[in-house]
C-alpha cells in the first residue's frame, strides 16, 4: 500500500509511418496517459547544475512507487496532489516489488 503524494501519467508515443498518397513521411505523435496514483521520495534536489554556458538549472531524481502494474513507456510526468507539475523525466529503471505489489521507477 502507497502512501499518495502525486500521480504520474507516462508518456504514450505512436509511430508516424508514410503517407501512402504522397509517400511523405507522417510525424509521429506523443500524449499524456491517464493519472496513476503514486508516491514519490526525492533522491536528490539541489540548483547546483551548470551548463557550458554557465546557466544554472536543477538537478533531480527520485523514487516513484505505485501498485503494482506494467510501465511501456519511457518518460513519465510526475505531478504533486495538487496539480502542479514537479517535472517530466526519463525513466531510468523499473522494478517490480512482489513482496509488497509494488513497483519502483527510478526517475
């Protein structure tokens, strides 16, 4: 059992293909899946990242856990329980924990 503090929605890509009157190349496309409840731990959270440029961003990673489910995609989006978005990152791994009927994403 999670303890919800956010949702994410994993990112849904769909090939584009060719156009078969043209034979152009048809761009593929991308959307938002449906809101998954979940619990996120940040792992690190610091603005200490600089460029070459020497423009500052920040860094983050963090622990998803959710119930138990199959996860295809290759970025998520992870929101607070209100609504905001935290951010969008690329799934760095997926583990399933049968122990519990939960899986991990690291993000």
């Amino acid at each position: 059992m999670i303890i919800q503090n956010g949702t994410i929605e994993v990112k849904v890509k769909t090939a584009g293909g060719i156009d078969l009157e043209t034979g152009h190349p048809v761009k593929s496309a991308s959307e938002w899946g449906a809101p998954i409840a979940c619990q996120y731990i940040p792992n690190t959270h610091n603005n200490l990242g600089r460029t070459v440029n020497g423009q500052h961003f920040t860094q983050a990673s963090y622990t998803v856990l959710i119930e138990e489910q199959d996860i295809t995609g290759e970025q998520i989006r992870l929101k607070d329980m209100r609504g905001n978005v935290v951010g969008e990152f690329s799934i760095l791994s997926v583990e399933p924990l049968e122990a519990v009927c939960e899986t991990r994403i690291m993000v």
